[in-house]
C-alpha cells in the first residue's frame, strides 16, 4: 500500500509539473526491430505530445530482470515489452499466438490478433496496465544440422523451446524438448546441450545460429506476439489530450510494425543465407503432417481453457 501511494504521489507532482516522463523496458537489444519500434513510438508519442510526454527506451531487459507484468503491475517501471507466449500470469489466452499451426501467415496471425485483443486488454487490465500494441514475431521454424522433411527427422533431437506448446509439439514428435533463457540458448548449441532451435529467422539472425547450426526450415510453426504495456496508474495521470496522442502512436507504430516483419524476416533469411546457412522450405509430406497434429494440439489446450478463450477459437475458425 505505502508503495502504491508513492507511486501516485510522484505521478501527481508530474502532472503537476505539466510534463510526464517515463522509462520504457524494451527486453531485446537496441538492433532488434522490436526494440527500433519502441524507439520509434516513443518518438512519435513525443511529437504528438508536443514534448509533454517523454518515454526513453532501455534495451537489453536492463530495466526488468524477472516478470514483466509484475514490474508493469507494481510500478517497478512505467512500460515494457514482452513477449506475450512466455509471460507468466497471462494464463491461457496469453499463449494463443504461440500454438502450433493455428495461424500460416501473416494475414491469418493479424486475424487471430485482432480476434484475441480484447481477452489481451481484459488479461492486462487485471494486472493494473493497459495493452499498447502488439507486433508479430516472424514466424517460428525449425534450425537443426539437417534439413527436416518429416515429423520422424525430431526424433531424438534435443530442442529448445519457447513455451510449454512448442515443448509437447517436439516431445510428441520424439525429441526431447529443453527449456533454456534465450542468453543461453548459443552457450547450448556450441557445447551440444541442445542441438536444434525452434524460433523465427529474426532471432537466428541475430543469435548468429549458422555458426552453431547449418539448416533451417520454414515450417511457419506459429507467429507470437511481442506487445507493450503501460502501467495504468501512469496512464491514468495522462491528460485526455496526452491518452489520446499515445493511442494514436500506438495505432500507427502497429500498423508499420506488421509491415516492418515481413521485411525483417526477408533480411534475416539473406543475412543466414550469406553466411553459409541452408534455407529450406517444408515437404508436403511435412505439411500433412503438421496438419494432422493442429487439431489434436487445439483440442488439448482448450480443455480446460476459459469460455473467452473457447469464442476466440470458435471466431477464427468461422
């Protein structure tokens, strides 16, 4: 309690003092597209503010260490992002865009999006922050030391995943899932701990994998959400004028973000391409493989899932 009224009373000799500023916590580094959007929303929140709201952008997580919808919900920082799949607290809605084969392009990740929003609004309400904007992650696929053309290629494959559906989907295909901290996931493969990745292009670019790993194929395994948060005890300390130019920079940086994907993943597949990595496109063999598991997965994360999550599904699949 004490905590929350010094938050509201340094909040409220800002207003006072006619000028907010607020750090934003942006969890990858200052060249991921991510962290150059937040960049550029905190840029445009400036000028739509005319100065009198100011957001500077910390890179590399240095803000937030554990939890980001904690530090949000307590006030540890004004903002952050975070990658919603593997977010703890988000509950089963917050790992929608991380299952397996639901979404197989862009088009059909921005309609999930669109269909899930308002649970990610309700979800991020209830921990004292209102949801921003959220951009897709080019989508996931499969890096390992050969090309997979089957679903029996997994087997005996030590990967590591993001999140406990990418760790059934590897364990159901007879590998042996392994959950590390991205920071680790480099020090693994050169030491054999692991010795395959699912993840995007984008993050293979930049965790560098082709001197690790010579394969990747594009099997569009899911496209998750990176979104960003504000605590709404400093949203709320915004005047309506201030509220609204955000919003409309959140609008904007969304809609170019969506766009800014599809040609980081292109940049991302050249750059491994040019340093010696081979890009593969999925089998068809592969494909109705793939195919047959989306239900089965589906079927077992809605088993006990919330009602509002059921529509989110019965919406998309109309």
């Amino acid at each position: 309690m004490l905590k929350k009224c010094l938050l509201v009373a340094s909040l409220a000799s800002l207003v006072f003092a006619g000028n907010v500023k607020m750090n934003l916590n942006a969890k990858y580094g200052a060249n991921n597209f991510h962290t150059k959007g937040a960049e550029k929303f905190a840029a445009l929140v400036n000028d739509y503010t005319k100065g009198s709201v100011s957001i500077t952008v910390y890179a590399g997580s240095s803000l937030v260490k554990g939890n980001p919808l904690k530090a949000v919900k307590d006030g540890t920082v004004a903002m952050t992002d975070m990658f919603i799949p593997f977010t703890a607290g988000g509950g089963k809605v917050f790992g929608i865009s991380a299952l397996p084969f639901v979404a197989q392009s862009y088009d059909d990740a921005y309609r999930l999006y669109q269909i899930s929003k308002p649970s990610y609004e309700k979800t991020a309400e209830k921990w004292n922050q209102k949801l921003l904007y959220s951009v897709t992650w080019p989508p996931s696929g499969f890096y390992g030391n050969k090309k997979l053309e089957a679903l029996e290629d997994l087997k005996g494959a030590k990967t590591r995943t993001y999140d406990k559906n990418s760790a059934d989907f590897i364990n159901a295909a007879g590998g042996n899932a392994v959950a590390l901290p991205w920071g680790e996931v480099y020090s693994a493969l050169r030491t054999g701990l692991v010795n395959s990745v699912i993840t995007s292009s984008s993050s293979g670019k930049d965790g560098k994998f082709w001197e690790v790993l010579t394969n990747f194929t594009k099997i569009n395994y899911a496209y998750p959400l990176q979104a960003v948060t504000i605590n709404l005890d400093y949203w709320n300390s915004l005047n309506k004028s201030q509220q609204d130019a955000m919003l409309k920079a959140a609008a904007q940086i969304e809609k170019e973000q969506w766009e800014v994907v599809k040609q980081e993943d292109n940049d991302a597949l050249e750059t491994m391409m040019k340093n010696g990595m081979l890009i593969w496109e999925a089998t068809p063999k592969l494909k109705i493989e793939l195919t047959k598991i989306v239900d089965e997965v589906l079927e077992k994360y809605l088993e006990d899932a919330d009602s509002d999550t059921k529509k989110i599904f019965e919406e998309y699949r109309k």
